[in-house]
C-alpha cells in the first residue's frame, strides 16, 4: 500500500489558493481525498489528481 499525500501548503500552492480555503473547501466537501492523521490533514493525490482531470466536478453521489 504505497500512497502518496498531499500537505494542505502543496495541494494550496497546486490550485493557487491561499491554504485558508483550501482548509474551508475541503471541510465543504468540495475538495475530494482529505485524511486526518492526528492534528493534521492530507489529501490522497490519487484522489485529487482525479478530481482535477475531471474539471473539479462535484462527487455526484453527494447530491
């Protein structure tokens, strides 16, 4: 099980964001992948990689 994550300052810089909203979209559920390992949150790149090339589409089953 060999998963890559992302730090919130990496996947920030990746969308341009500032890492405040990458914080706020990602507790909306707008930003796929997120993971909490202790105090701290990382994003599963395969995930969001996904999310990206799909235009950042909402998960439908969500809706």
């Amino acid at each position: 099980m060999d998963k890559e994550f992302l730090t919130v300052r990496t996947l920030a810089s990746l969308l341009d964001m500032s890492e405040q909203t990458t914080y706020k979209l990602s507790r909306e559920g707008v930003i796929p992948g997120r993971v909490k390992v202790g105090k701290s949150v990382r994003f599963n790149k395969e995930i969001v990689m996904n999310w990206l090339q799909n235009g950042g589409a909402s998960d439908d089953s969500k809706e």
